[in-house]
C-alpha cells in the first residue's frame, strides 16, 4: 500500500479547501443558515409540529442532506476533473499508486470536507433553531457513509465530464431537485397518491429518512431499507469506479 | 552497460483506429542518454507515454529495471520521473507545496534537505512560496523537472524539454542532464531539436510514422549516415572531366571551378585515389576544404526516405 500517495492526494485536496475557504466552507453554511433562518424561524413558526417536531428542527436532516449531497459530490467530482482539465493528471497516472489508493486520497479529502461542514452546518443551525438528537452516533454514521457514497458518486461525474457544464449537470439538474422532492421539507406521508408511492423511486428519500431517524427517531421508510439503499447505492458507485480504472475510460486512452 | 527498459514489438492503436505504434522494440541502456528523433505525429510521446503508465498498450511487453509495467507497476513507476511536453501545473500551488506532493505520491517519505538541494540545483529555492501561477514559462519548465526529480527516479522521461525555452535555460537544462547522468540516472529525450540531440546522447533512435527505423550510437551514425563532401577549387576552369574520373561523380560549381566530390565513410579512402587521378590529367588544386552532414540533414533523409 502506498501510503505516502494517499497521504500526498489528500493533504493537496484538503489544502484546496482550506485555500478557498470562503467557498468551500463558508459559502454553503450561510446559504443553508438562509434555509434555517426563512423556514426554520420565519415560516416555520407559523406552521404546525410534524410528529411533536417543530418545522424549522424537523427540515434539519433534509437540508443536511442537502448540502451533504452537493458538497460532496461538487468537491470530489471538481477535485478529479481539475488534473484532467489542467493536464496535472499524467502525474497521478504515472505514479505507482493504485486505483483504489487514487480514489481513497480524492474520496477520503472530499468526504472530510463534507462531514467537517456538516458537523458545521448542525452547529449553526443551533443558532437559529433548538433540536436534539436522539441518536448520536447512528447521525454520524449516515453522515460519513453519505458523505463517502456521494463523493464516489461526485468523482465518477468528474471523469466522465469533459467540461465545466457536464461537471454541474449532474448535481444541478438531478440531485437537488431529487433531494427537495425526496422529503427535505415535508414528510412523504404527507404526500397524496400516486405521489407517495412514486415518491418511493427517489433514492434521496431513503437518506434523509435514515437521517431523519437517527435526529429524531421516526421516518418515513424503515430504518434498515435506509441503510440496504445506502449500502446498494455506495456498492453501485464502487463498482463503476472500479470498471472505470479497470477500462481506463476517459482517463487512460 | 545492461539494459534498464525492454520494449518488445510494443504497438497502440487509439480508439479511432489510428496506429501510433506498429511494433516496436527497442532496448535502452543503464546511464544512458538516448534521443529520440522523429517528426511530429511519428509516436515519440505515445511511447513515453506507455511506459510511464499514462497511456495503455495494444500489444507488446515492457520491462523496466525487469519489472512488468502491468504486473509489476509499482515497482516499475517507481523507478520513473517524467517531464512531458506541456507545461501541466497546478497554478495555485506554491512550488514547495508541489514539488512535495509529487515526491508523496511516488511513495517516498518526506526529506525536505533533498528538496531543498533539488530547488537549488535548479535555481527555484528563492521561489519555493511562490505560486506557480506567478511565474515565468522557463521557471515552469524548472518546477516541472523538479517534480520528476522529486523521488530520485533512476530513469527521466524528458519530452521536448526545451520547447519553447530560451537559450540560456536550454543550456542550463543540458547542464543538468548531463550532470543526472554522471550520477547514473539514464535519461530517455525526445526533442525537435537536432542540435540538442547531437549536444548530448550517446545513441539516437528515430522514430516515423509509428515505426522505430533505426537506433544506433550517435558517433556511428554520423559516420555510417553522414555523409561528406570534399570541394576542390582549381587553378584553371576545368572544360571537361576526364573519362577517369567518371567513377567519381564528381560535379562542377561556380563556372568549373570547383569540383565536388561527395563520399561517406566506406569510401574515404577513395579521395587519395583521386586527387592523384586529377595530379595524372594536369588538373592543379588551389584549394580544398571538407564538410560533413549535420545529424539534422541524416534525420531528413531518414524520414524522407520512401518505406
């Protein structure tokens, strides 16, 4: 095992991050404060508990998962496709390192940006709003194998994205509309049919479920197919990283 | 001197059917510098390319140092610094910052007293904070060789190492492969430039349309390719050759003035011959001079060559 390589990769994209701070860290916390502040506290006062959770505590693991979900695939699909872009990519090529030791240095730097700012974001959001969490670790658990699968997911778009608008179509175009419509802001039980059922093919409503059941303790899928999805969904995005370095598809002609 | 790359009837051919490589096989010697000439397109890049690992063979083996560069990649990359053609760097980093991660990445620990040496070695130490955005495209092109360096590789890839450089970092750069390879570390350039070819390796291989057409020690092929030209410039204008010295094929210049005799190395021996061929028919020698063919005309007439 290369450990130096990974430990190379990591420490060049964490450098990243702390070299653009204000995008990287404070940008999504005062947009997703925004949330906290419009529909946590203002709208979120004039409407009514759902399951005895006040609004504004209740859209918490949803928005979480929101900024989770973009920021890891937007860092770790950025940092694959800037050497690719810039050209620097020969050098990791070159190096005697290993498919899955490139993508733990790029997966693992992006996967920690998106868990220190989630950890962040629940900090902020305390400001605005009060909650607790009913289960701690199982919060962190889902935060880490989000984190981890969504950055799979983000450097898998990052090879595949010849330029800068295939590299934001993905996480513009798919995610977020899947995450706002996968039960950020309401319950899905909420949901008329056939809404509810349909609702049920959305990926992202199995996060923010398991999520949403490690705040509070209820959701609206069971705890365990919330994890069986996340668990398919980081197997899917293993493999196909694995197929692309085992093809060297748009990486190695 | 063993070998310390084998390359066995290595062939690429991209995804739009172009054959950049048509079975080449070539062995490259420990401590060596070795040219490699072709025109643009021939497959110079697309060869260093394989080796290094950046781009996947269609057929064909390589061994470096003995090891596999599929099965045995680790090893065999290790072993390997490469400089390619385009000035690809990370413009935001600090050199210090890149000339570190490199070094990490090819799996050596940190010994920031041997970067420090490198960064001196090749003037960058004053610059080491500095982005590599700010500076020159020669500095670039230092910081890039610093980073192929980083890991003490015992092979160095230079390819077009002085494009676009100017005079006085191309002579540095010369100055610095050479002294690489006083330490052992065998250097493999491709380069447009003759000039830089015949300056410093100690065997040249020329390369076209995909195909390795010779390689060959530089001395012995100047002198089995080169070829030479003997002028003779006579006392009086010479109306007609003499049927004996037909053989010869000599040509008349300047209003029969001058007599040209081209040879190559076999027939030197030739030129006694001659001269008292002309002393016998009373044709009287003012002056005479030599010139030999510049590696630059033997490369032309290599690629030019009709295969």
């Amino acid at each position: 095992m290369n450990w130096h390589g990974i430990t190379a990769i990591y420490r060049f994209e964490m450098a990243r991050t702390w070299r653009t701070l204000m995008q990287s860290i404070a940008s999504p916390v005062l947009s997703t404060s925004l949330y906290f502040i419009v529909f946590g506290t203002a709208i979120g006062s004039r409407m009514g508990s759902i399951d005895g959770i006040s609004y504004g505590a209740f859209i918490i693991p949803g928005l979480l998962m929101l900024s989770l979900l973009s920021e890891s695939i937007s860092n770790a699909s950025f940092g694959i496709f800037f050497p690719k872009f810039s050209g620097t990519i020969y050098e990791v090529l070159s190096a005697p390192v290993s498919p899955f030791e490139i993508v733990a240095g790029y997966v693992g730097a992006a996967a920690t940006k998106s868990v220190l700012l989630g950890l962040l974001i629940l900090a902020t959001a305390r400001i605005f709003v009060d909650y607790s969490i009913v289960h701690p670790l199982w919060t962190l658990l889902f935060l880490l194998l989000t984190a981890v699968t969504f950055s799979l997911f983000g450097f898998i778009i990052g090879i595949w994205a010849e330029d800068f608008q295939q590299l934001q179509l993905i996480p513009l175009m798919v995610v977020t509309p899947l995450t706002f419509l996968g039960g950020a802001f309401y319950s899905i039980s909420m949901l008329p049919e056939p809404w509810q059922t349909l609702t049920l093919f959305n990926p992202v409503v199995y996060l923010i479920s398991g999520l949403r059941w490690a705040f509070y303790g209820f959701a609206d899928v069971n705890l365990a197919l919330s994890l069986g999805m996340t668990a398919f969904f980081l197997i899917a995005c293993l493999a196909t990283v694995s197929w692309i370095f085992k093809r060297g598809y748009r990486i190695r002609s | 001197m063993g070998t310390i790359i084998e390359i066995q009837q290595l062939s690429k051919t991209y995804a739009n059917d172009f054959r950049a490589l048509k079975g080449i096989s070539l062995s490259i010697r420990r401590g060596e510098i070795l040219a490699l000439l072709g025109p643009n397109g021939a497959g110079k890049t697309t060869l260093i390319s394989i080796v290094c690992g950046i781009v996947n063979p269609s057929g064909g083996q390589i061994r470096v140092d003995g090891f596999d560069i599929n099965r045995d990649y680790r090893a065999a990359r290790s072993k390997i610094g490469l400089v390619p053609q385009e000035l690809a760097t990370d413009s935001f980093e600090s050199v210090w910052a890149t000339v570190a991660f490199s070094r990490g990445l090819f799996g050596k620990p940190p010994d920031p007293a041997y970067l420090q040496r490198l960064l001196q070695q090749l003037s960058l130490w004053d610059k080491r904070d500095a982005r590599i955005m700010a500076l020159s495209g020669g500095m670039k092109r230092r910081v890039m060789i610093a980073k192929a360096l980083s890991h003490e590789p015992e092979i160095l890839f230079l390819d077009e190492p002085t494009a676009g450089v100017d005079v006085e970092l191309r002579q540095d750069m010369w100055a610095m492969v050479r002294e690489l390879r006083e330490r052992g570390v065998t250097i493999i350039l491709t380069t447009h430039y003759i000039e830089e070819a015949e300056e410093m390796a100690d065997r040249i291989g020329v390369i076209n349309h995909g195909e390795l057409i010779l390689v060959d020690d530089k001395a012995a092929l100047m002198t089995k390719l080169g070829r030479k030209e003997l002028r003779l410039h006579l006392q009086q204008p010479l109306a007609s050759i003499p049927e004996p010295l037909h053989p010869y094929r000599l040509q008349q210049e300047e209003d029969n003035q001058v007599l040209v005799y081209h040879f190559d190395a076999q027939q030197q021996s030739a030129i006694a011959e001659l001269l008292k061929q002309m002393a016998r028919h009373d044709i009287e020698i003012r002056d005479l001079h030599t010139r030999e063919s510049s590696l630059e005309e033997i490369f032309v007439n290599l690629v030019r060559k009709p295969r």
